[in-house]
C-alpha cells in the first residue's frame, strides 16, 4: 500500500491519505478536496514514517507563509 502527502488547496493544510483516494476531507478547514495529482507533496510506502513527513512538510508549508 502506497500512501501521499497532499496539501490542501483551500487552507495550504497538510495531511496524508491512500494513494487510491477519489477525494479527502482537510483537517482544518472541514472542506471536502476531489483529489488531483497537483496536490501531491510526495509519496511512500513507509506507514510508520507518515507523521514525521507530515510534521516536516507542515513546517516547509508554515515557512512559506510568513
């Protein structure tokens, strides 16, 4: 099983869902994203490491922003 790192195009919130997902539901904002490619910050197969990628990819996402 393969798992993504996306980011929402509403709120710029990060998450991490199944590589088959149709769409997924941000965290933060509550809304309801039909899943595109685009949205993809990268890829695994490594479950136990999705946390940390989330943390990291949050931090980037953070940084940007300000």
């Amino acid at each position: 099983m393969s798992y993504l790192i996306v980011k929402c195009p509403h709120c710029g919130d990060v998450r991490a869902v199944h590589s088959g997902v149709k769409s997924f539901q941000c965290f933060t904002c509550g809304r309801r994203v039909k899943f595109h490619p685009h949205l993809i910050l990268y890829k695994t197969s490594d479950r136990d490491s999705l946390p940390l990628l989330v943390m990291k990819f949050k931090e980037v996402s953070l940084k940007r922003r300000s």
